[in-house]
C-alpha cells in the first residue's frame, strides 16, 4: 500500500480532492480507498506518471474527473470503466493511444 493509499484512509468524508503534480510514477491498485463521498478527484499535471493500475480508480463514485497534462501514452480502460457517474469531461493531454470506449467516455461533454 503506497504512502498515498494510507494518508487516504484517514479522510473518508473527503468530497473534493485536489493533486495536481504530484511526484509518483504508477497509480495503484485501490489508490484511493474508502472515499465514499468523493465527488471530484483532480490528478492534472502529474507529469511524472507512467503506468496506472487497471483497477486503480476502484469503489470511486466521483462526478468529475481532470486527467489534464499527463505524460502517459496509455490509460486502461478497465481503468476508467467504472466510473459510471462522471458528468464532467476528463482532459487528457498528449494521449496517444486509447481504444474506443474509453474515447467515448472521455470525449463527453467536450
């Protein structure tokens, strides 16, 4: 479990959490657990992401979702997929490879 999976725990009322920038190269499995209010999740400009776990975004049921400025060339799609209840656009950057439900899914609202 990643420093930031722990930290985490510790906010379960958390509704709108904000980490831009922030100096990790893989997002986990379960990064952000027992958040069962988060409604908006911003992740722009972590430049210094190369993978994300298929399963990272688990038990989230967050509304808006800023993926902007990233470096990655690849997101999972299992990784975005269960998040049913985005309303708000993610913003990718600089993606270049993405499969076509996941297109759709970030091309809402655009």
């Amino acid at each position: 479990m990643s420093y930031m999976t722990k930290a985490l725990r510790y906010l379960p009322s958390l509704e709108f959490l904000r980490m831009q920038s922030f100096p990790i190269d893989f997002l986990p499995e379960n990064a952000f657990p027992s958040l069962p209010y988060l409604k908006s999740l911003d992740l722009g400009l972590w430049r210094s992401l190369r993978a994300i776990h298929p399963q990272a975004f688990n038990g989230l049921n967050i509304t808006v979702l800023n993926l902007n400025n990233w470096n990655l060339t690849n997101i999972p799609t299992r990784a975005l997929q269960k998040l049913s209840r985005l309303m708000e656009p993610c913003f990718v950057v600089k993606l270049k490879k993405i499969d076509k439900q996941m297109t759709f899914l970030l091309s809402t609202g655009l």
